[in-house]
C-alpha cells in the first residue's frame, strides 16, 4: 500500500504511535541515566577508600635493598595504616569528585548501552521478535551486550580514571608531589601530554571494561537465573514482570562483582601503572621515556619484575569491595526502574 493510499486517520494513527515509541525510548533512556548514576554514586562511596589502597598498591615503585627486590607497602593492611597515618581518613578520599562524577557517567553508560546492544541485537538477529525483554535473550547474547557496553564506557571512563589515579597515587610519598586538587591534574596532563594524553591507558581500560562488563552482566544475569530456578519468584499481577526479591539481586550483583573484578585484573594493574607513572613518590622526578611506555611494554616489565604477583596485586582488597558495592549498584538500579515503571 502507498503512502497516498492511507487514509488521514490512518497517517496521523501511525504519526501517533511513532511519536509515542520515540517518547518511550526517551524516557527509558533517561531512566537508564537518572538511575545508573545514583546507583553508581552511592557504590563509589562505600568502595572508594578500597580503591584508593588498590591504585596505591599497585602503583608503587620498587626498591633494591641488599639485592632483593622490595616494597613500600607489605600488604593492604600495611597500605591503610601508613594512608591512615601519613593523612588520616581524608588521605583515602582523596580525589573523590573525579570518580564520583565518574561512577555515576559509567554505570549510566553500561546500563543504558546494555539496553541499547540488546535492542540492536533483537533488531537484527530477532527481526520478528522486536520488543522482547532481556531475559527472552540467550545467555550469549547477553554478554555480547555486555561486551559492547564495556567497550563504549572505556572511551568516557579512560580520562575520568586517570585523574583519580593520579590524585590517589600522589598522596603516597613527598608531600611536595601531591596533587592538590582535580584540576591540578588535568592541568598537568594538558601541559605534558595535550588533549591525547587524557587517554594515556586506553588500552587497559578497554580491554578490562569489554571483559569485565561481559563478566559482570553475565554474572548477575547467570546467577539471577539460577536463583529464580532454584528459588521461584512469585509472579504479581501489578507489575510487568515478577520482580526478583532484593536478596536475589543483592548475591547476583555481588557475583557479577568479583567476577568484574578478578578475570581482568592484570589490565586494570597495567593500565594504573601507565596512569601514574607520572608520579615518582620518591623524588617527585618524571620520566618522559616511561610516561611514553605503551601497555604492552609495560605488562612485559611488571611480568619480568614481580611477576603474576605483580600483575594481581592488590587484587584481594579489590574482590572484597567489590561484592558489596556492586550488590548495591544493582539493588538499588533495579529498585527504582520496578518503583518508577
């Protein structure tokens, strides 16, 4: 049928519902934003100070004392207590604003390209099932969303990181190197690097955001799965869907954290080192040819230096924060997309 042949009701019916479609998708896509944001704000508060030790272990130089290679930090413990001492509480805040702001642009980010790549994936592969809800997809399917969705936030996530990395691993030795505030940084990066240097770790960041966004929505949605089978939901007809109770998300979420966390970790340790290599603790010197180091090179020297040890160090304290704060991201996204339906 032409379009000449429609009738007017019919024109303006099929106007009707292509605006309303649009609105629909605005407003999931606003909520995707709205809600991931405040999820991930109130995740990066509980976790921050873990990972301020994390960066900071991670981070640290190594020193030759009698032939044998050591540390300024024995441990996570070890890293608290001289944080603790040398700043007190507020040394393990320190540059909280940039993750902050940046726990709020990449849990949006994930949750509203999750829902994205699976309406694309529904679109292409399930031409004639436009519309399903994420749960009618294959578990392949959903962490290949997953994967796309790490992908794109690695982009918005990589320059917010470096900044933090930077404030949390100029606090560890002179006082004189410390950066005083986010601006500080961004400064000196522009003034060192230009614009490009804001990616310094890209790579990294890439590679630990596609996997570990695959491992994390796959966890959560694998283990929620598994716990609906094992444990029914009861169905309620004034919902859409029957919604999960909270301790469901609250195991799921902590699962898809630690598997975040602990499959990738080695390129979120690299990436840390690439992004505060800037900063010598000691001497508060900069070495152009390592700033200049690509991830790589760098993965090659960690291995050669500490070996795997090297690369999962700090590795423990991060799984441990983990689980609990992204049970909380997921609780409380899931919470209010059910309450704001």
């Amino acid at each position: 049928m032409l379009e000449s042949d429609l009738t007017p009701t019919a024109k303006s019916t099929g106007a009707g519902l292509y605006l309303e479609q649009k609105s629909k998708q605005s407003q999931e896509a606003l909520k995707d934003i709205m809600f991931g944001s405040i999820a991930g704000t109130c995740g990066k508060f509980i976790e921050y100070p873990f990972d301020t030790v994390k960066v900071r272990l991670q981070s640290q130089p190594g020193f030759v004392n009698n032939g044998q290679l050591g540390l300024y930090y024995t441990g996570p413990l070890d890293c608290f207590r001289k944080s603790l001492a040398s700043g007190g509480i507020r040394s393990l805040y320190r540059g909280v604003s940039a993750p902050v702001f940046g726990a709020a642009v990449e849990t949006s980010s994930l949750f509203f390209s999750y829902r994205i790549a699976q309406e694309i994936i529904c679109a292409v592969a399930y031409s004639s099932e436009i519309g399903k809800r994420k749960p009618d997809l294959p578990f392949t399917a959903l962490l290949v969303c997953g994967a796309a969705s790490g992908a794109i936030t690695s982009v918005l996530l990589t320059p917010i990181e470096l900044v933090k990395c930077q404030m949390q691993a100029g606090i560890s030795g002179n006082s004189n190197t410390a950066f005083k505030s986010p601006i500080s940084v961004i400064a000196s990066i522009w003034k060192h690097d230009g614009p490009l240097g804001f990616w310094r770790g890209q790579l990294g960041t890439l590679i630990r955001e596609t996997g570990g966004s695959a491992a994390w929505f796959g966890s959560y949605e694998g283990v929620g799965a598994l716990l609906k089978r094992w444990y029914p939901v009861t169905t309620n007809e004034m919902l859409p869907s029957p919604r999960a109770p909270v301790w469901h998300q609250l195991i799921a979420g902590a699962c898809a954290g630690v598997s975040y966390n602990f499959l990738f970790y080695p390129a979120d340790t690299i990436k840390s080192r690439m992004q505060t290599v800037q900063i010598d603790i000691d001497t508060g010197s900069h070495s152009r040819t390592e700033m200049r180091m690509n991830f790589w090179s760098v993965g090659r020297k960690l291995w050669a230096e500490q070996g795997i040890f090297g690369m999962y160090r700090g590795c423990g304290i991060t799984v441990a924060r983990a689980a609990p704060s992204s049970a909380i991201i997921f609780a409380i996204f899931e919470w209010l997309r059910t309450t704001f339906a």
